[in-house]
C-alpha cells in the first residue's frame, strides 16, 4: 500500500455536471490532477513496463469493427444472439462458463446471458475484467450500433483473451476470468432495479458459491475506445485500485489520459463494490463534446481510435502484472 502525496496545488476548473440515462454523472469536477505518487517509484524513477503488456490495438480495432458491424444488439434481438455466438467462437478452446437466466424487467422477461473465459493461473484468486456487449434498449430502431459503448468494451476483452492465452500455459500469476456482462443496460430508466442485469445477478451467485472472497481485484472497461480518450476516476472505485492502475498507465507513458475529472459512476462495478470487493470503473464518460455522442446514433466507428484501445489494454495488462505481484 503507497503512500499519496500532494504534489503542488490542485487547480479545479468549473464544470456543469450532467446526468444520462446510463450511469448518472460523473459530476465532473475537472481536476488538471493532483499528482500521486505511483505505487512502486522510487526517487521520481518509474518502473518500466512489463514486457508483454502490449496488445494487438489493430485486432483490437478490428473486432470493435465487427460487433459495430452486427447493428443494433439490444437485448432479446437477432443481432444480440449473434454477437453472443461470435464472442463464444473466438474463445472456443479456453475455459469457457455461460451464466444464462432470464430477468425480470419493467418491460417484461428478458433471456440475459453473461459470457465467462477463466484463464487458470498459479497464485491462489482471480483477477476479473468486465465489459458488457449489449446496446441501449430505448433507443432500439434508431440505428444506435454502440461502437464506443458496448463495442469497444466487447472487443477489448476479446483481445485480453488472446494475450492471456498466449503461450498455452498456466499464467505465473493469479486466474484471469474475462466477463462479457450482458443486460448493463437500463430497459427504460436507469435506476437501481433497471440496469446492471448481468453484473446484479453474477455478485449474488458469486456471493452465494464464494467466488467473491477469491477476487483479488474485479476492473470494468467500459466506453474506453473514445478517440478523445480521457479515463474518469470513479470515486464509487476503490481508491487503491485506481491508484494502481494510474501507476500501471504512467509506466505505459499513458498518464495523461487518466483521471482528469473525477465523480460517481454507475456501472457493472457496483453491484461488487457493495459487496466489498475491490473494484475499479475504467471509463471515459464524456463521450465528444459536452457528451455529444454518448447514447446516440452518433456512437459510430469513426469516433472510436485503436490508439485509445492500446491506451486501455496496454495499462490493465500492465495492472494484471503488478497485481500478480502483490
């Protein structure tokens, strides 16, 4: 555990703050960032990278371009199933667990169906990642495909999937388990009963079997292939965690893209945080100006970059490393 130093002053800069129908807030304070000192520096000297922490961010552009390409995939439609079995068949040949059930919602009974890869590691836990691959329900028949918010966050996780089963062997470190969370979501409103299906319904069977006292740390991506990517510091997160992986992003060169601005988002992290596990958002909430784009149709392919996503996956594979070594 570090100590956090205060390094100069804080300057905070006026910011309205806005609500969606998704996760309500972040209530930006924008924050120029007050400096932490990175977990493991010494002397100002930062650690270098992991060796093999860099992803594929072209493949990872690709597949974010493929599940762009199903259309709408809200949950109960044609294209959703089909997205279903395109993630199935790029993780055919690893440890594959489905968590099917059907919820029910102010809409009526949905099918929801979270997609586990568990990828076994040495160290006793397991280090869970998170993204869901559903698109808005209100906006079904508006030609909203979700390339940022549900597509990005589905792609980054197939190309987790490919590093972590790079080499054919057990990890030296903790079990990995990759999540596509499904129903995140709201069916009308977003409240606490009208989202997070998945993730909801996964903490209580996780609770129950006592998974949950075996996660290490438990990291949601999502909405994270912004091209004008700037990562929010959730303050419903864990604070340590986030601490880790801004650590993990300064030792990537990547610092300046995290934590600008910082509030309580609502996502497929809480329903795990209030069960005290720890937990940390990885999203950039303000999608275009003023959060033009966010739940729109203008959620397309040309407001996503692959330099966003190697961004992203290059700081959690460098997280998952320093997590192993705690």
């Amino acid at each position: 555990m570090c100590l956090l130093c205060l390094l100069g002053t804080v300057i905070l800069f006026s910011s309205c703050s806005r609500a969606t129908d998704k996760q309500p807030t972040v209530q930006s304070q924008s924050v120029l960032r007050s400096a932490l000192e990175p977990l493991d520096v010494k002397s100002g000297n930062t650690p270098p990278a992991h060796a093999d922490s860099h992803i594929d961010s072209k493949r990872a552009f690709q597949y974010t371009r493929e599940v762009t390409a199903f259309g709408e995939r809200y949950i109960g439609n044609e294209n959703h199933k089909k997205l279903e079995r395109y993630i199935v068949d790029h993780i055919k040949g690893d440890e594959v667990e489905d968590n099917a059930f059907t919820a029910d919602t102010v809409k009526g009974k949905f099918p929801i169906r979270n997609i586990i890869a568990k990828f076994p590691g040495s160290k006793d836990g397991i280090i869970v990642i998170m993204g869901h691959y559903d698109t808005n329900y209100p906006l079904r028949g508006t030609g909203y495909v979700g390339a940022n918010d549900g597509g990005s966050s589905t792609a980054i996780l197939l190309e987790f999937a490919n590093q972590l089963r790079a080499g054919g062997k057990k990890r030296a470190g903790y079990s990995v388990w990759l999540v596509w969370t499904d129903g995140e979501e709201a069916v009308k409103n977003w409240t606490a009963t009208d989202s997070l299906y998945g993730a909801r319904h996964l903490a209580e069977k996780w609770e129950k079997d006592g998974t949950l006292k075996k996660i290490k740390a438990l990291m949601v991506m999502d909405m994270i292939g912004d091209a004008d990517l700037n990562i929010d510091r959730d303050t419903n997160s864990t604070a340590w965690l986030l601490d880790l992986i801004h650590s993990a992003a300064e030792r990537e060169g990547y610092q300046s893209h995290f934590y600008a601005r910082e509030g309580p988002i609502e996502d497929d992290h809480l329903p795990f945080v209030q069960r005290g596990v720890p937990s940390a958002d990885v999203i950039d909430l303000d999608y275009g100006y003023n959060n033009v784009f966010h739940h729109t149709p203008q959620d397309m392919m040309d407001k996503v970059s692959a330099k966003s996503l190697e961004i992203v996956g290059d700081t959690i594979m460098e997280t998952i490393h320093m997590l192993d070594q705690r």
